[in-house]
C-alpha cells in the first residue's frame, strides 16, 4: 500500500516565468497584495512578512503557452480571514476585474487573471468543523455564488466572521496579513488517470474529491486540496517551458521527503537536484509540469489547522 504524505505537508513557493516582470509585478503588489521580498536582475520573489511565496522570473524571450499545453490552471493565496478576503474584494473590485467569485462549501474565493493571463485565486478556508462530508466519506465541494455583500461587510469588522478574527498584524496598509500561504495549486493536465497515479502512488497525496472524468482534487491529511487536476480544456501537449508556471513546491518533513524519493526513484520519473537546496528535488508530472519537493525546515503547522 502507497504511503501517504503527513497532513503536515504544504504547498510552498510557486514560480512563474512571465515577459513583462515589472507589469506583473504590480498586479501582485497592488491588487493582490504581496511584497516584494527580493529583487535581482532576473527575478522578483514576492511574500507575506519573511515568508516567500510567489517567484517572477523575467522571460521576455520565452514563448507563448500554446493554446493546447498543459500548465497552470490558478496558483490559489490563502488569507486566514473573511475580513482578509474582504479586503482583496475591495482590491480587486476597484483595482482589476474578476472572473468569478465562488462558495466552494470549504472555502470562499476570489478568481482572477493576472496581466499575462495566469490564473490567481484568493481565498479563505471556512473552519473545519464546518467542512461537510460527502456520501462516500470524503470531502463534499460545490461551486456556488458567493456571498460578496457579506464578504465586504466582514473587511470592517473588527473580528471578522463566524469565528474567524482577522489579524492585521504584519499587514501593511494595502497588503496581505501574516499567516496567508499558498493553499493549493490547480494544473491542467494532458492525461487525468496518469495525474491521478502519479500524485497518489508515487508523491502519495489523498484523492479528496473528484469530479466526473475531468477533475481530480488531492491533498495530504484531511485537507480539501493541495492540488487540483483538470482536463476541462482538453490540453493535449505537455508544458513546453515557455511563460507561464515553471515550477511549484511541495514541503514535507524530512522522513516524507527521503520516502517520495525512494518511490520516484523505482519509477521511471528522472529526478534531479535543485541548485543551491541540498534538501530538495524535482521531477516532472505526467503533463511536463516540474515539481519540487523540499524539507520543511520550520515548525509549519500540523494540517489540522481550524480556519
């Protein structure tokens, strides 16, 4: 039997190669919400307090994303308050345009496109005692209308909403607070079934939801999802390393870590070291998409977090 990664395992940092560095880097500053963390010739790193969460990295030259390749569905920021999420509906509502805002039952979300067309999603987690079960004993999610008029209501509330108190600490005046994280990624995938084999025997994430034949959503512990898989627009080439996603990470404590290699290892997956991280590989999924994994070198939380 696969072994499953801990709940304690975490998205990390997600990379983007984009042409216009500077446009794209306001659109996070300014509507999102990060800061900028680090700045070199040819990258941004952007973030939460000390926490790195997003890298832009300058590929002027680099090719489109062709119409048919896989890649990035929504890197998804995950805001530890209704009254946080209230905030970027202000933002984005007066700043840039939406192209949805969903009550998914577990969450609520803000969707959007930043200025080269890569999907974001702003979100926020409702507490876990109110996570509904489905028949089959997973996790129940659906895509409904949010409620906006509550949203904006919780951005003023002091104590934000349904037990769910926004802290401002460490949040700048028009930015992100402490505690928001990269929750989740979702990727369109070439191949549903070999996303699904992939990330369940060899990464070992848990299967939490799946929806018909075209969207697989999975996770470590009883999260509703690390990663999201779809085939809704029927990608058929592999990720090509032109703009767009060029890689996401994955954070395990140290004894998964060493596990995950050893499964890959007896795969036909190619695993290579990452430069300057002796605690961290990577690999490509069965889409092309490069996928690292990294030791988590803090305390990180145990997955059973109630926001």
């Amino acid at each position: 039997m696969t072994a499953e990664l801990p709940g304690s395992t975490r998205v990390g940092r997600v990379a983007l190669r984009v042409a216009d560095l500077d446009r794209v880097v306001s659109f996070y500053v300014d509507v999102v919400g990060l800061a900028v963390l680090e700045r070199a010739d040819d990258s941004v790193v952007l973030g939460v307090g000390d926490t790195p969460l997003l890298t832009l990295i300058d590929a002027p030259d680099a090719p489109d994303r062709g119409e048919h390749e896989a890649g990035l569905f929504h890197v998804a920021v995950r805001v530890p308050s209704r009254a946080a999420l209230g905030r970027a509906l202000d933002r984005f509502e007066s700043r840039w345009r939406l192209t949805g805002a969903s009550d998914h039952l577990v969450s609520e979300a803000l969707y959007a496109r930043d200025p080269e067309g890569n999907g974001v999603e702003v979100y926020r987690d409702r507490p876990r005692s109110a996570w509904p079960d489905a028949p089959d004993g997973r996790v129940a999610m659906d895509t409904l209308p949010l409620d906006r008029e509550a949203v904006r209501a919780a951005a003023s509330d002091a104590d934000g909403t349904e037990s769910d108190p926004a802290d401002r600490s460490g949040e700048a005046a028009d930015g992100l607070p402490d505690g928001t994280d990269v929750g989740h990624v979702h990727l369109e995938a070439t191949d549903l079934d070999a996303e699904r084999s992939f990330y369940t025997d060899l990464v070992g994430l848990r299967i939490r939801q799946e929806f018909g034949s075209d969207a697989t959503f999975l996770a470590a512990g009883d999260y509703h999802h690390h990663v999201g898989v779809n085939v809704w627009n029927r990608r058929r080439d592999p990720a090509g390393g032109g703009l767009g996603i060029a890689w996401y990470e994955l954070v395990l404590p140290p004894n998964a870590l060493a596990d995950v290699r050893e499964r890959l290892g007896r795969s036909d997956a190619a695993v290579e070291a990452v430069d300057g991280d002796s605690d961290a590989f990577e690999t490509h999924d069965p889409s092309g998409i490069r996928v690292r994994f990294r030791a988590d070198d803090t305390d990180g939380t145990d997955g059973t977090d109630d926001r």
